[in-house]
C-alpha cells in the first residue's frame, strides 16, 4: 500500500509507525485507518520485527477523530458513529492487543479522544512533559470510545476516570504518570532518545514471554485468582519449553549477555 496518512518504517528489530496528517493533529480518517491495519498486518507478519513504536509527525500525538471526514458528516440523517467504531476503532485496538510484539507509544503534544485511547492500547506509553492526555467526547455528546471506557477506570480508578470523561478536562503528562496512566514522562527534548533506547532494549528480550505478560495481566479483572493461576502455569509451561527460556538460563550461569530470539 502506498501510505498517505502514515510513514512505516522497519530498522533493527523496531517497526515504527508514524501518524502523518500533521496538520490535522494527526487526526484519523477512514483513510488512515485503512493504511494502519495495512501496516498491522505487516508487524504482525514480519518475524524480524520484534517491538512496535507508534507515534505522531509534528506538534501533536493525535487528536482523535477528524470531524470532517465524510464518515462523520452530519446532514440530512445523523451518522452512524457506531458503525464507524465498529469499522475502524474496535479492529484497531483489539489488533494492538493481540499483536505478537510489545508496543511502545511515544506521546508529544496532545492526546485527545481516541488518540489519548490509542497510546493508553500501547503496552508502555511514554510522553514529553508538555504532552496532554483529553477526554473531550462529553463537549460533543458522545462517550469515550476506542477503549477510553475500559483503559482509564482500570488505570486511574472509577473517580478520576469519571472526573476526566464528564469535565473533559486535560490531563497533564506529569499527572498521567504520577496517577498511573503512563508509564513515564521525560523532557521534551530527551523524549526521542529515551523512547528509541525503550524500544532497542524490548527488541533485544524475548518477546514472546513480553506478550505473554500483556495477555495475563488484561486477563486478571475477569479471572478468579484459581483461573489466574492456572493461566501462569499454563504459560510457564510453554515458555519453559521454549528456546529463550534455555538461552536465558545458560546466560545466567554463563554470566553473560543473553542471545534472545524472541521464541
């Protein structure tokens, strides 16, 4: 696909997605969520990749969705919003969830709406101190969305996570991450190289066992402490079988740098 919204590059293990409509905010259109299940879809297909980074061109992470596009229009019937979730925002956040690599989102400028709940799917998210977390869909009559309602009770409490959806009030980075909705904030100007050391340093461990984690740890809420644990014995047995587990250990009795293949 020749990507018009989006910049996809792949180096030394690290796919990186870009959200290119810089002038929009980064906002998504129908066209840009086409060219992102495209790039998805070569993440997930592509065994040297081993950690995805997705981020925003410009001032702004990405500010939502773009009210203009013709999916939104509002003319002589309402649009069907729903259809458009199911269509574009479900796929995508589910697609994050169940992708075979650990995903990084690096957050500068603003994060609102569906872009704040983009970066809340990735499994780190790390942001400049002048970035923005905005839940703003009460100001237009909606609800969050893109998994807005699930992410920010679980991270932040039912409290704030009320607070933040009913006032749409905009959430400073550094109080995202002293709150627990991100992982961490950093200067703006050492926000490239902390994110691009994060990304280094998740494509060199074994990536399996980094997936594994994510899917027992979305699992817990909804899992009885019995069933939870039978999830980790049954993901330690495949993990043990496997060849990063035998690397891992020679490195330690070896007392040296692990070799990790991501299998």
């Amino acid at each position: 696909m020749d990507y018009q919204n989006i910049l996809f590059d792949v180096a030394g293990g690290v796919a990186r997605i870009t959200l290119n409509r810089p002038d929009k905010l980064n906002s998504f259109t129908g066209a840009m969520h086409a060219e992102l299940r495209d790039a998805l879809d070569s993440v997930q297909a592509d065994k040297g990749i081993r950690v995805l980074l997705i981020t925003g061109a410009g001032r702004a992470f990405c500010a939502g969705q773009d009210l203009a596009d013709p999916d939104m229009a509002v003319g002589v019937t309402a649009p069907d919003i729903g259809n458009v979730v199911e269509k574009n925002y479900k796929p995508l956040i589910l697609r994050l969830q169940n992708l075979r690599v650990p995903t990084v989102a690096m957050v500068q400028g603003v994060a609102a709406g569906a872009g704040a709940s983009l970066a809340l799917a990735c499994d780190l998210a790390i942001a400049g101190k002048s970035a923005s977390f905005l839940q703003a869909f009460s100001k237009i009559g909606l609800i969050p969305d893109t998994g807005g309602t699930w992410f920010l009770p679980q991270r932040v409490g039912m409290a704030r996570a009320m607070g933040l959806a009913l006032l749409a009030e905009k959430l400073p980075a550094e109080k995202a991450a002293e709150w627990g909705l991100i992982w961490q904030v950093v200067d703006d100007a050492a926000l490239g190289a902390t994110v691009d050391a994060v990304a280094a340093q998740l494509a060199g461990m074994p990536t399996k066992a980094l997936v594994r984690t994510r899917q027992a740890m979305h699992a817990a809420p909804s899992h009885t402490l019995e069933q939870q644990l039978s999830m980790e014995g049954g993901f330690m047995r495949e993990l043990g079988w496997g060849p990063d587990f035998a690397e891992g250990v020679s490195a330690f009795m070896e007392k040296r740098a692990p070799r990790f293949t991501g299998n």
